[in-house]
C-alpha cells in the first residue's frame, strides 16, 4: 500500500503567474492564459485576455463590467462548494469573505487538497457571503499582513470615527469591494450621515445589488447637494481622492488596512479586507495542513512560528 504524497511541485511561480502543471492551468495569473482559475475580481487578480476562465458568476461579471468584451472568451461559472474537474486536478471552490465573489480555491489531486486561500477575511462583511474553511494537507495562503506586529483594529470602532467629525467627509477607498462594505458599515453605525457615491461606483453597486447584496442607502455625488450641509460622506476611487488633495472645508480620509500607505494617521479608517496575523493562524488551526506555503507577501514570521511543528515553504 502506498500513501499519497504532498507534491512540492503542484504550483509554481513563473512569469505569468502560480501555474498547476498537474491541471494545465494557472490561478490568478498576472498575464493572459489558455486556463486561468480566478479567485476574485480584483485587478491584481483577475486581468483581462485570458482565454478561458474558471470564476464565481460574480466574479466573472465584475470581471466584465472593467473589461467589456477582452474580459475573456469563454467562461465557466462555478459554484461555491460544487467541484469542477480541470483535467486531472478537482477544483471547488469555497467562500473567501474578501468581497462579493471571492472564493478561495480547493485543488485535489492523487489524494492530496492543496488549499489556495486567494485573499481572505474573517471580519463579518454584510456585503460578501461570509469566509468557510476546508481541511487540507496543504495550505497555501496570502501572507500580507503575516507579521505579529499587525493586528487590524475593530472596523467598527474605526467607522464610528466618522461621526466625531461635523464637517463633509471625503472619503477615499477602492471602488470594487471596499466602497460597498464602507457604504453598509455606515448605514449601520452612522446612519445619520448621507453618503454620496462618485458616479464610477455606481455601476458596480448595481452589480451588487443585482446580485442581492445591497450595500445599502447612498446616492449619486452633486456638486450642489454638498454645498450647504455638512453630513455628507462622500465616497471616492484612489485616483479622484488624490486630485482632491488641496478640497477645503472637507475632512479627507482614505480607507485602508496598509498603516503606512497614508503619511498622516489622523487621515487614515483601518479598514482592511485582508487577513492579519491572528486570522491567518486561526485559518492555519482550521484547516490543519501538514504545510504550509505563502505568497503575497513575507512567509519568515510563519516559518519561524511554526518551526518544527508544521513545514512552511515561500512560493515568492
Ligand atoms: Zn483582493
Ligand atoms: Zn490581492
């Protein structure tokens, strides 16, 4: 009788991206593929031009919406927890908690699971179907924010800093994911505040709200609307946020989970959607891999954690 065998080889880095060779595919690769697996809609994730691509229906219409019609020339939606077969490989996918759509990747093959974790949350998130765990042998997570040093503070807590501030509030995140997510969370804990969306958003809250994960109460930015009242938030993509460096009159504050992307801490909501070190290790406890691999960041503080105990390789 021989037993299965965790296989160093199953995914490797190389220009394109992490390539499974066992499948013939590769997952969220970073140039154009046959085969790509894609694990949520973000750009660094999902680029456009592949041939064919494995995602979440949702995922897939984000996917559209940015690129039209280079977005891909087939797809195959797939179904959380419902596996697919790619060649020899099983894939299925489960709930990531990252943002709408996000799946982390279960890859079977000769009696392993290799488990891909794509970016990942635990923090509740109305705007997304919630994080689930598989057992597997091996593990392969994001490594971000790997790094005891980083624990994310209480998003609540940061959001209801909005409602000490009595001035308008310009407000700057990411349009795909983290605007939703900001936009629930101040319905909830700052509901007397009137959001206003920057017309870029608003196709992708329709998006959201098509596939019955409104974010909430928001409209559409007017100039003159925020002109005479001061409980407006309104809400930005990066690139207006910046244009908008000498606004007066405004609170400007930028929502991140990175601590040194803003130079001024007074101008930062730490809001992340990423993992920080408690959540991975809690991921680590519930899928009880034999190893451990990291990407996206620096895997040492886990290697040195885990030490003897579990076996965890860098991939990058
Ligand atoms: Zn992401
Ligand atoms: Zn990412």
């Amino acid at each position: 009788m021989t037993y299965p065998m965790i296989l160093s080889d199953f995914v490797c880095f190389d220009l394109k991206g992490l390539y499974c060779k066992y499948g013939d595919f590769y997952i969220d690769p970073v140039q154009p593929v046959t085969t790509a697996v894609i694990s949520h809609a973000h750009a660094d994730h999902a680029v456009s031009g592949n041939n064919t691509v494995y995602a979440t229906a949702a995922t897939l219409a984000f996917m559209q919406l940015r690129y039209g019609k280079n977005a891909f020339r087939t797809s195959v939606a797939v179904c959380y927890n419902q596996p697919v077969q790619i060649r020899d490989v099983k894939i299925t996918f489960i709930p990531a908690g990252h943002m709408l759509g996000s799946a982390q990747i279960l890859m079977e093959y000769n009696g392993i699971k290799y488990f891909y974790t794509g970016d990942y949350k635990l923090q509740p998130d109305t705007t997304c179907e919630p994080i689930e765990w598989v057992t597997a042998d091996v593990l392969i997570t994001e490594s971000t924010f790997a790094n005891p040093q980083i624990i994310h503070p209480d998003p609540v807590v940061e959001i209801k800093k909005l409602n000490d501030i009595k001035i308008n509030i310009l407000l700057g995140a990411y349009g795909l994911g983290k605007s939703q997510r900001l936009i629930s969370l101040i319905n909830t804990y700052a509901p007397q505040k009137i959001i206003l969306v920057h017309h870029k958003i608003m196709p992708i809250n329709a998006l959201y709200e098509k596939q019955g994960f409104a974010p909430g109460c928001y409209q559409v930015y007017s100039r003159k609307l925020m002109k005479n009242r001061d409980e407006f938030v309104y809400i930005v993509p990066p690139f207006t946020f910046d244009s908008y460096i000498r606004a007066t009159g405004v609170k400007r504050l930028f929502a991140s989970g990175w601590k040194n992307l803003q130079a001024n801490e007074q101008d930062t909501l730490y809001i992340s959607d990423h993992a920080d070190w408690n959540d991975i290790l809690e991921t680590v406890s519930r899928t009880q891999p034999k190893q451990v691999w990291t990407l996206h960041g620096n895997g040492l503080h886990l290697k040195k954690h885990f030490g003897d105990d579990i076996f965890v390789k860098l991939l990058n």
